[in-house]
C-alpha cells in the first residue's frame, strides 16, 4: 500500500459519514482508521459539544478528526502439507494464545505429516494477534497459521 | 473400484487425469505449486492442495507433501501422470507402504526397467533383439576401445540412468571415442548424479518405433501398436504419428507378438512403451521401456478408439484388461504435433502470458491443453502447451488435416514451435514418410547457419 492509496483510503472514510471505522488487511499489512469523535447518529447529550463544534452550517466539506493506525504483522505460514495441532497433545494447553509473548525459535504449533510430527517455530519475536487456523484442520503449503506483531 | 485419486501433476495431463476420473465418477484431487494457483486441474479438480514453490523439485517432486495430501484428502490411489514422479521407483514404493495405490507398473517392474542396461540385458535374455553394445557399464578406457571396435564405428555412449538426449555422444572414430566417454560421463554425473556409461551400436538413419502395452494384474497383456516418433529434436519427440509407414500388418504382429511375450515374462502390470531403434532394413532394437502413460499416448487413441487413461485405472483398480488382441483394430492414420513455447528456430524456452488464444475443432481434431488466452506460461516447468492432434482416413488426409489445424491455431504472446511443425508438414521428405531420428537436425541445420551468421 502506498501513500496515495493510503491517502485515499483516508478520505473516502472522511467524507462518509456513516463510516464509523474501517480495517483493511492486505499483503501483510492491517489498517486500521477510526473516528475519534463519538458516534455521529447519537444524540447523546455529551456528543453535542462535538458534533456543534463540526462546522456543519458551511456549504464546504469539513473532515473529521480521522485517527489512522497501521501495523505490519508478520505471518507465520506452513512449509508442509498436514494437519495442524495448536498442543502437543490434546490434553495439554495449546503452545501460544492470542495475546502471548513469543520469542523467535518459540514453538507455535505442530504440523503432522506422514505420521510425523514437525515442531513449527516463530521466525520473529513478538506478540500473537491471531491464531489462522483451527485446532485439527488440514493445511496446504503457505498456509497462514499465526499473525505476529513483531516486537 | 476407487472412490477418490489424487493427481500428482500438472498441465495438460492433469487434465486428462481429471477428464477420465469424472467420465469413470471418480473424485479428483489436484496438488499445485505456488506458480500454478489459477492453473485449470487446480479449478477443475474436486479438491485442491498447495504443496509448495514453484521450483518443481519442492512441489510436484516432494514427495512427503504429496503423500500427505493423499492421506488427509482420503484418497485410493495416485495417479502421477508423466515426468515427475512417473518413473519413481521409490515413489512408488512410499505408495505401497501407505497402502495408496500407484496408478502405474510396481516399483520392482519401475526400477528394473528404469536402469537402461539392466533393462536391456534383462530384454534381451528374454527374447527381444538389442542393438549389439557393452552389456553394462563402462568402467576403463581399454574397455571403451574393445567395446566400440568389436561393434564397429560408429557408435553411441549413452548414461545408464539417462534420458532425454542427455549424456549422449555419436562417436565416429577412435580419435573422438575417449574424449566423447568423458564428456558424456560428466554430463551424466551432473545430470542423474551417476556417471555410468554404456556403449552401443550407431544406426546412422535410424528410425524410432515404440509399442503401446497394456497387461493387467491377472496376467494379461496386449499390444496397441506402434507409434513412430522419428521427428524429435535433441531426442525430444516433437511429432508423433501412428501407423508408423514401415509397418504393415504382418511386421506389426510379429513384433507385436514378441513384446506381448517379453512383457508377460517380466510380470509387468499397467500401460508400458517398449521403444524400439529401426534401421533401413526394419529390424527392431529394442532401447528402453517407459514405464508411465506418454505425452503421445492420443495418436494410439486416435487410431484403437481405446481410452489408454481410463483403462489405466481401470486395470490400476484390479479390474482384468478391458480388451482382448483380436478385438484391437487399427483405423486410420493419426498425428500429434507438440506445441511448445519455445523459440522454433533456436529452441529456446519462451515463457510469458498467452495474450491471444484460438485452438482448431473440426473433424478429427482433438487438442489437449491446460493453456487458454491470458494464462501464463510458467518458467519452472517443460515447455509443452498443447498437443494437436489429428485423426484422418488416411496419413495424407491427417497431415492436410494437421496442417488447416496448425493454420487456423492462434496462439499469440510467446514464441512456440507452430511455423516449425508447418515447415516440417511441407516438407516433401516428409511427406513420403522418408524420417529418421535425425530429420529435423538436417533440415535445420542451413538455417541455424542462416541465422548465426546474420
């Protein structure tokens, strides 16, 4: 994603209102852009001094305050073919949850192939944002398993 | 009979595989590499798993992630059609011990066959004629000069474990023989990892016959003919044609009978080739056995009317053969021509997107393909396309056929062997069946000249 994407993006969610926020995940990239104001729509008393201080009687488009974030998460994706197992062995915990800190060289995960089973390491440090794939379920070559926010 | 087979390869044959399995009401399971993602098997099969980079040697040659995808897809059998892990004797083997069926011979009758000089000492014992050559390996120059003056000039020195041309040297005379040994040795060594050499008799116009099989596990086993596949370039088959214009009914039967006989003895199951060298007063030398269904396997279709793929599984499943000898007859005349993306002059592979795409119908034509316009021919694999095959009357009628067919075939953003198939088409040589291994390296040769000259 480039800037001017990116600056697109942006405006298409400022001049809509009824946006109220947007995330896009595309090549290892997620973007998130949120309103900073309240709800719009609401008439919540604490929201009028926002929505009055928006200057809604001018004739020109004004944005609003747009709070854009991006991340680069990192995934981590099969090099075999098999079936994926999130524990050692189905009675144990699963080796890392949405939220742990992993080390590079942590294992994640265990990928049974051929009666095998192959230990499957995190390339990078950092924290699980999302675990892909369900407990059991076959995987194909380059399959996302985890999305890691690097450290 | 099976529920569900995965095919283990790519292209056009993949896609043959799957035509045959969904007319038999057989699941289908493709495996694709990361370039081949939006290839046709892949959306035409029934499942579809990736099984790694486009490089071949960590997709379609891996062989634990194929083996994987066979056991979590659930499959019967393994269909693994030509090149890659067609000829793999220890494939085959991994296959046996995961009690997945390999659609094809067993991996004793694989790996026999697969060793060229085993093979044609093994052969030979059992009554097929072999161009006369060192029995086995050469291992010491003073063995090479003996060899090569009890056969006489000249000669060939081929790889044991080759294949595919390479490993090969004409040699003329002893001044060139110990030179050629060392050259073909290394390219051996660097080609199949083994440098082994073996030495036989050169037949200076020779053509190049082969012979369909087919025996089951029972027992069985026919022939289907012959295929002539005389107009290759650097041993790569470029047309193939059946009948083959030497042959009449009588030779046909007689070698025929004998090949039935060879492959009895040998305990052989599954569709085979016995490729056969032919010299000007048709004798038949035998040269190896091909294990695995064949690129040109249409033209025997074409002329039999038999479904070879069907019936491989069919026989694969443990059925006994489909047909008996008296009931193959021969209609007609057939021929295929190899569409390749490469250059027709240089031979040069021509990968890239297919910008245009047009292929011929019409009476008696039958394309087999997996490219179509926009579809992007990839750099990692062989560079064949599609094959043009036609059926006529006579051999006549199928090469005008063949040529209206290669005429009206628009095929437009790489370079690929189409003005070459015309050129050899009009040939007048060719056309009166005059060909040997060698034709098309004359008839090139002034222009490849031509060329580097300029």
């Amino acid at each position: 994603m480039n800037l001017k994407e990116l600056k697109e993006i942006i405006d298409i969610v400022t001049s809509n209102e009824s946006i109220e926020e947007l995330e896009i995940e595309k090549s290892g990239v997620r973007l998130r852009i949120r309103r900073s104001s309240n709800h719009v729509g609401s008439v919540s008393t604490a929201s009028v001094a926002s929505i009055a201080a928006s200057p809604t009687i001018t004739s020109a488009p004004a944005p609003s305050k747009v709070l854009a974030e991006i991340e680069e998460l990192f995934y981590i994706k099969s090099p075999i073919v098999g079936t994926f197992y999130t524990a050692p062995n189905p009675d144990s915990e699963p080796f890392v949850s949405v939220g742990d800190m992993v080390e590079k060289g942590s294992v994640l995960c265990i990928i049974e192939a051929m009666k095998l089973m192959n230990e499957i390491e995190s390339e990078v440090a950092g924290e699980i944002v999302s675990v892909l794939v369900e407990n059991g379920q076959p995987v194909e070559y380059g399959e996302r398993l985890f999305a890691i926010r690097p450290r | 009979m099976f529920r569900k087979i995965l095919v283990a390869n790519r292209g056009e044959i993949a896609l043959r595989i799957i035509y045959a399995c969904k007319e038999l009401g057989i699941k289908t399971v493709a495996v694709f590499s990361e370039a081949d993602r939006h290839a046709l098997h892949v959306r035409f099969a029934d499942e579809a798993i990736c099984i790694g980079p486009p490089k071949s040697s960590d997709s379609y040659l891996n062989i634990p992630n194929i083996i994987s995808t066979a056991e979590l897809s659930n499959v019967d059998a393994i269909h693994p059609g030509y090149g890659f892990l067609s000829e793999s004797a220890y494939f085959a083997e991994v296959c046996e011990a995961s009690r997945i069926k390999f659609i094809g011979p067993s991996s004793e009758a694989i790996r026999l066959m697969g060793d060229k000089a085993r093979a044609r000492s093994e052969m030979n014992r059992i009554g097929l004629p072999v161009l006369p050559g060192s029995a086995d390996s050469i291992h010491t120059d003073k063995e090479a000069i003996a060899t090569a003056e009890a056969i006489g000039y000249p000669v060939i020195i081929k790889a044991v474990a080759g294949g595919g041309g390479r490993g090969m040297r004409v040699v003329h005379s002893r001044n060139e023989l110990l030179s050629s040994l060392k050259t073909a040795q290394a390219e051996a060594a660097s080609a199949f990892g083994a440098p082994q050499c073996y030495i036989e008799k050169f037949i200076e116009r020779a053509r190049h016959i082969e012979f369909q099989v087919m025996a089951d596990e029972h027992g069985n086993a026919i022939h289907l003919g012959e295929r002539e596949c005389s107009i290759q370039r650097r041993h790569q088959k470029l047309i193939e044609e059946a009948p083959s214009v030497i042959m009449t009914p009588e030779l046909r039967a007689e070698v025929g009978c004998r090949v039935v006989q060879a492959i009895k003895k040998t305990g052989y199951s599954n569709v085979g080739t016995l490729e056969f060298l032919v010299d000007e007063k048709r004798q038949f030398y035998f040269m190896e056995m091909n294990t695995r269904i064949q690129v040109e396997h249409p033209v025997t279709e074409l002329v039999t009317g038999i479904d070879l793929i069907r019936d491989q599984i069919l026989i694969a499943a443990g059925d006994r053969l489909p047909h008996r000898q008296e009931d193959i007859q021969f209609r007609g005349h057939a021929l295929e021509c190899r569409i390749n993306a490469e250059d027709p002059v240089t031979h040069r592979p021509s990968p890239g997107k297919i910008t245009s795409w047009y292929s011929p119908g019409g009476p008696g034509v039958r394309v087999d393909t997996a490219a179509h316009a926009e579809y992007v021919v990839p750099p990692h694999y062989d560079s064949l396309i599609a094959k043009l095959i036609v059926h006529g009357s006579t051999r006549d009628e199928a090469i005008r056929r063949m040529d209206r067919a290669l005429e009206m075939f628009v095929l437009e953003g790489v370079k690929c062997t189409i003005p070459l198939h015309r050129q050899i088409l009009h040939n007048s040589a060719f056309r009166k069946g005059n060909i040997y291994t060698k034709f098309l390296e004359h008839l090139q040769e002034p222009r490849v000249r031509a060329v580097e000259m300029a």
